[in-house]
C-alpha cells in the first residue's frame, strides 16, 4: 500500500466524520448553534409507522426572523429545501412568571417543523406540519443554554388537503440535536463557564465529576496512610530485632 493510498483512507475516513459538523443560525437577536435533526415517524398504508432521519444540511439558512418584540414574538425560520423550522421564543423580563417561563428567564415557546413526506410507503405522501408547544430550553437572562444531545417531540401532525386540514394520528417528529448552544437576547456573548445554562443531562454529569474526584483523592489518602502505618510498623520490627 503507497502513501497515496494510505492518505486518501485517513482523508475520506475524516470526510465522513466531519460531515455532522456544527451548524449556527444567528441574527442580531438569536442564535441557534448545534448539529440539528429530524426523525419522522410516518404512517403506510397498513398503518404501520416507519421512520427515517433527516439532517439540516449545508444549504439550510434562515429566510425570516423578528427581533422586534413588539412585533411580536422573538422568531427565526431556518428554511432547507421543503423543509422549514420555526422556533418562537418567549422572554419573560417581568418579577412574575408567564406562560410557564420563571421570571426573568427565556425559553423556547413553540417550535413548528414543515416537511414532506416522500416514501413510496407512506399513507399518504405530501407536506406536513407537527408542533411542540410549551416552554423548553429555559434559561436565565443573559445566559446562553447548553446541551450535548437532547431531543423534542414534535406532534399534532397535521395535513392540508384542498380547503382542509386534516390530523394524522400517530405520527410525529424527533427534534434531535448534538451539541446545542441557544442564545436569545442582545447580550449573547459568552465569557466564561457561569454564562452557560445546561441542560439536566450535562448537570448531573457536571455534579458526578467533582465527587468522583473527591473520592478517588479520599481513597488516594486512605491508601498512602495505610502504606505509611505498614512501612512504620515494619521498621518498628526491624529496630526491635536489632536490639535483641
């Protein structure tokens, strides 16, 4: 095998694991980091489901946003050929909660995926919409949240045929993220480790790791006294063999 060979292998290996790069959607009042998929659940036509997965890819961008709040809600439409994402967010800078969002916190108030479904299987094909509405990825003012892996089921997939909407039940969608960082606000900029807000997944690891330290420097301690109080009491043995 030359070096060619041996450098195309590394480099299509590294093609391949670099594809799932991070994405960032930002605008002056957002900004949505992560690498984002979907998986679709579908009905066929014995009304079986079946799935498949869907990644934003490198032509998604956003086609529309509102920053003006009084405007209405702070938005962003992340648009990737048929495809549209649309997340509302919520910010409560008020002393009281609202709409289920702590005081002064923000977080994501609804989140609409567009798609079509076009699987030969599928019962029937066409554009659909699900929606997840409530308050998620709640974060305080001024911080920024994040999350390894996380995901959010969309639902209430519904269907426009002619001059009607119809619900098809079962169906649903898997917002599905790796690596996520969500801001909202002007001030995005984040300075050090006290700016993030992670999610209940990355805390409980963040809480595992000083006590799995504490406790292998405890065990650490345990065992250079006990090595001290052998080595002390073999030397107590030697002297006593060497006076007799």
């Amino acid at each position: 095998m030359n070096k060619c060979t041996i450098f195309c292998a590394v480099l299509a290996f590294w093609s391949g694991v670099l594809a799932d790069t991070s994405r960032t959607f930002s605008k002056d009042c957002f900004n949505i980091t992560g690498v984002i998929s979907f998986n679709v659940t579908y009905k066929m036509a014995d009304d079986k489901l079946s799935s498949y997965t869907v990644k934003l890819s490198e032509k998604a961008a956003v086609s529309d946003f509102n920053c003006n709040k009084t405007a209405g809600p702070v938005s962003a439409t992340i648009k990737d050929g048929d495809n549209s994402l649309v997340v509302q967010f919520g910010i409560n800078d008020k002393k009281t909660k609202y709409a289920a969002i702590d005081p002064d916190h923000w977080g994501v108030s609804s989140m609409t995926y567009n798609y079509m479904v076009k699987a030969a299987d599928a019962k029937p094909q066409g554009m659909r919409q699900a929606t997840a509405v409530g308050s998620f990825f709640v974060t305080p003012i001024n911080h920024t949240y994040s999350c390894s892996s996380q995901s959010l089921k969309l639902e209430n997939v519904t269907m426009v045929t002619g001059n009607h909407t119809i619900t098809i039940a079962d169906e649903f969608v898997l917002f599905e993220e790796t690596g996520l960082k969500l801001s909202v606000g002007p001030n995005q900029t984040v300075h050090n480790d006290y700016d993030y807000h992670y999610c209940k997944a990355d805390q409980k690891v963040k809480d595992i790791v000083p006590i799995a330290v504490g406790v292998a420097l405890a065990a650490l301690v345990v065992i250079v006294l006990i090595a001290y109080l052998i080595g002390r009491r073999r030397t107590v043995a030697a002297g006593g063999y060497e006076r007799v």
